[in-house]
C-alpha cells in the first residue's frame, strides 16, 4: 500500500484509501456518457460497488489508482493543480508585480524598472521587494483554483452541449467560452485580496501586511470597496485568460503537429512538462497585450480613493494606458504563465493524469455500433 513518490508533491490528506474508492456523487449512471470530445479516451471501467460509508468523503485517489476523467476527483485535482500554479508563481514574482504597479502608479518617480528597484531598495530595503506577499498568495490561490477548476467543468460542458462533431470543429470557441466563463467566477474570489495588494504596495505607509491593511482598508473604503476594481478587473483577467487559455491549447497542438515528430503519447513525460512551459510562455506574452490597458485602470482605481475611469484616462492617457509597464509585464507574464502550465501539468502528471492539449479532437457521430 505503499504511495508513489510523486504523491509527496500534494497533501496526502486529500488521498483516498487504496482499498476504497470514495466519490461525492454517484457516477455509475452516468458510465455511458463518459466520452469528452475534446479528450478522445476510452471510458474507464466502472468501479465495484462500495458501501455507503466509504462515500462519505471526498478525495483524491493515490496515484497508483486510476482518477475517472470528470468525476468529482478529476475537478478536485484540477483544482489543487491550479491553487499550487497560480499561487505560487505569482508569489514568487511580487518584486516584478510591487515596481510594475509602482510603475503604473508613479511613473515620475519610477521611471524605468531598473530605476524602480533601485529606489525601492533605497527607500524600504531588501524586505521591501516582497510587500504583500500575503494577499498575493492567497488571492491568487483562490483565483486559481476556479480560474482551473472551472475551466476544466465548463469546457466540457459546452462540447457535451454542441456534440462531438461541433466540438471538434469549434474547438477553440469552446476553449474561448470554456475559460471566460471560468475567469468571471475566479475574479470574484481574487478581487478582495487584490484591491488591498495594491493599496499595501503602492500606499507607503498605509499598512505592513494583510493582517492591518484588510481592516484598514474596509474601515476607508466600506466591504463593497473590496469589489470598487472587480469590473476593470474582469476586463484585464478575461481577455488574459481566454488568450492564455485558447492559445495554449492551439500552440502546444501546433508543437506536437509541426515540431516534435513523436506523437504525445510516446513523448516522455519530461518532454510534454517542456511543451507545456514552452506553449505557456508564448501564450503568456499574447496575455499580456490583450489585458495591458485594464491592468493600468486595475492599479489606479485600487490606489486613489473614489477614482474613476474617466479620471485614469484623463491622468494617464490613451497611449499610457497600453503602454506604460508593457515591457515588465510581458517579461512577468511570460515568466508567470509558463510556470503556472508547467506547475499545473507536473501536478496532473504527478497524481496519474495526461498534460493539457495536444490532441486534436476526433469528430466522431456516434459510438460505433457493435
């Protein structure tokens, strides 16, 4: 009973027995219908029967046992995959996020991203660079958690809805819809900790950390401040993740077909961990241009107490707007996205699933009648 090596990479408390198979929901009804157009795989087996009392709890199978594609485990482990990639890459870039923000905010006094290091060591010293670390994690964390979770529900509930043939056809639409819908619900979880982020980063003085600047912050700007940037954030995170989303599942598709001469199946697992960083970070410099001007509006409004739209554009103009920190972010979100595909792809390769993208969908009717 012993557990893969690769199991030390996630808690081991979200592991079931190896002699249950524990499940939120039963699936057995729904055995049939286990064909995902976009993920052309044979439908597994179904599981042997289990008491009642081994459905009381809901986690992930150790990776030895195998994990049914879009049962209740499949979207647990997506969703664990997306808290670890977000989380923690954008944790890990927060001296990038605090002087791009700065950039955004003062641009007269950070000029450029090497002039804003340099004064922001000057000013707060080496501890300086990691301020708000604490809502970046856990923003992030929540944010990727739907922003992944959902993505993986609802892209395949809209093939189910247009069929195998539509799915395979429309495939991108269906990625494109897939992960907007995924990024309005994660914008709702990261907005709170993004709005007090900001205020901490770009507000010297204002607070130390999360502990005194979430209070600090709903004490000045009410619980509905909290949301005050949700709208110009939708606007900067749906673009980014319907770019991030679409692109990738296109681009790594395009590397199995055009560049790599092995099909995926054969690839090492090291080697579809490489596409996967190489398609997220191509995908990630397209995110960046796309969501530009929205994180520009994202950053003012967080920072001026009852600023407006039409009061950033006013300040910082329409050229600004697209432009101002542009070259930072894109060598950020590039970083960023790659290492979030890659992190989110070594999880799933780790607890027994296949990476992200690469195969076409097959257009099939129906299931060959026998």
């Amino acid at each position: 009973m012993a557990i893969s090596d690769h199991s030390r990479l996630i808690p081991t408390f979200l592991y079931s027995s190896p002699y249950t198979t524990n499940r939120l929901f039963d699936l057995d009804a729904l055995a049939d219908a286990n064909y995902h157009p976009l993920h052309a795989s044979p439908s597994p087996s179904k599981s042997s029967g289990c008491g009642d009392a081994a459905r009381t709890k809901f986690v992930i199978p150790t990776p030895n046992e195998n994990i049914e594609l879009y049962s209740p485990a499949y979207y647990a482990a997506c969703t664990v995959g997306g808290i670890l990639s977000c989380g923690l890459t954008h944790m890990a870039v927060t001296p990038l996020d605090l002087v791009k923000c700065n950039m955004q905010i003062d641009p007269t006094k950070y000029k450029s991203t090497t002039s804003g290091f340099k004064v922001l060591l000057r000013e707060q010293g080496v501890k300086g660079f990691f301020k708000g670390w604490v809502p970046t994690l856990l923003g992030y964390s929540a944010q990727g958690a739907c922003k992944f979770g959902f993505y993986e529900f609802f892209k395949k509930y809209y093939s189910d809805i247009a069929g195998p043939e539509f799915a395979a056809k429309y495939k991108t639409l269906i990625y494109l819809a897939g992960s907007a819908s995924a990024e309005l619900i994660a914008d709702i979880a990261l907005c709170p900790m993004e709005a007090v982020k900001v205020r901490i980063q770009t507000q010297p003085g204002f607070a130390r950390g999360l502990g005194d600047g979430f209070p600090k912050f709903v004490k000045s700007e009410g619980a509905l401040g909290l949301y005050k940037g949700l709208v110009p954030l939708w606007g900067r995170q749906i673009p980014y993740t319907m770019m991030k989303f679409a692109s990738f599942e296109t681009i790594v598709e395009l590397i199995y077909k055009h560049v790599i001469p092995t099909p995926k199946e054969n690839c090492s697992k090291a080697l579809q961990l490489g596409v996967s960083f190489a398609g997220g970070y191509i995908a990630g410099v397209f995110c960046a241009v796309v969501s530009h001007p929205a994180d520009n509006l994202v950053s003012f409004l967080n920072n001026a107490k009852g600023a407006t739209v039409g009061d950033a554009v006013n300040k910082l103009g329409l050229w600004g707007l697209f432009t101002r920190g542009l070259p930072l972010r894109i060598l950020m979100i590039g970083t960023l996205t790659g290492a979030q595909w890659g992190i989110y792809d070594a999880f799933k390769v780790s607890v027994g699933l296949p990476t992200t993208g690469g195969v076409t969908p097959i257009p099939t009717t129906s299931v060959s009648k026998e």
